[in-house]
C-alpha cells in the first residue's frame, strides 16, 4: 500500500513539514511505503483546468497521487485558511477527474493543519475536511489542529508535546488501515 503525503510550506523544516513526516512515520509502522512531496516540490503553476500541458513537477504530482492508495495532507494555517501553496497542489487532482478512481475516490484521507493559535489551526483542519469530502475522499476520522504557539517539532521527528506526536502518528496509521 502507498500513501503519498503533501503538505508543508516553503520553509525547510517547517512545522506544518515537520508533522507529515511525523504522520507518514506513523503509516509506515503501519506497513505502508510512503512518498513525500513537500514546499519547493509543490512550487506549481496556478491550476488551470484549460490548460492542458503540464509542467513536470504537476505531472509528478498527478502521477503519486494516482499511485496512492492513501494521502496525508498537512498545511500550514495562514490567517485561518489552508496555504495557497496547499490548495493549489490539491486543485491538480481535478486532472483525475476521468481515472477510473476518479479524484480520491475510494481512499483514505488523512489531514492535519499547523497554525500558531487554536483558532487558524481548526478552522484550516476543516477546510481541509471539506476539501477532502469535495474530492470524494474519506477522511480518517482523527484529524490534528496543531497550535505551534504550544507545540514545537525538531529534527529528530518528535513534537514538544507527546500527545500531538500520538495523534500525527495515529492519523498516519488510520491512513495505512483503511487502505489496507
């Protein structure tokens, strides 16, 4: 089983970075093979449904999303929304929309936001929720709010608090589980 995750922001070793390596961790003690595709990666033209050229970076990302029999989404939360960078990475799966698994139909979703205050945090894991539902996937039902004011991450792919690495790791492993 593969499980692609997005996510991150344009900052090497962002927060929002940080907690989807922590979730795909999670994945693969569940057994899965996992993939990242992180902020530079998702560096894509503004999607547009007219165009049909691709650069390769998009045509990269269709592709792992095609493969994945699961997907972790992790974004930062900018003035309570999810990041463009985000957003437009998963506008790009519109190009599944005549695959015979059209969008993310059929697979597992697992989401979780990164924002400095509870409130930015929630309200971007329910754009996410949304996001995911609007494009026929099934989001786990654990999602992480992550509130970097509380909560920092370091290299060695922990968080701060042990109960926000619990829950990354959790949603990554429901991923893994229903997939399987």
């Amino acid at each position: 089983m593969n499980v692609l995750g997005i996510g991150g922001s344009l900052r090497p070793g962002s927060q929002s970075e940080q907690a989807l390596r922590i979730a795909l961790a999670g994945a693969e003690e569940a057994g899965a093979s996992t993939r990242l595709i992180i902020g530079p990666e998702l560096i894509l033209p503004f999607y547009d449904q007219a165009q049909e050229s691709r650069t390769e970076p998009a045509r990269r990302l269709v592709e792992a999303l095609r493969t994945a029999d699961g997907v972790i989404v992790v974004s930062p939360g900018y003035h309570g929304a999810l990041s463009g960078l985000v957003k437009n990475a998963l506008d790009y799966i519109e190009d599944l929309r005549d695959d015979v698994r059209p969008y993310l139909s059929g697979r597992a979703v697992g989401l979780a936001a990164v924002a400095y205050g509870w409130q930015a945090a929630v309200t971007t894991l329910q754009q996410l929720r949304t996001t995911a539902h609007a494009l026929r996937g099934w989001p786990t039902p654990l999602g992480g709010a992550v509130n970097s004011a509380e909560v920092k991450f370091d290299d060695a792919g922990n968080s701060s608090e042990d109960k926000v690495t619990a829950t990354l790791r959790l949603i990554g492993a429901q991923v893994a589980g229903f997939t399987g």
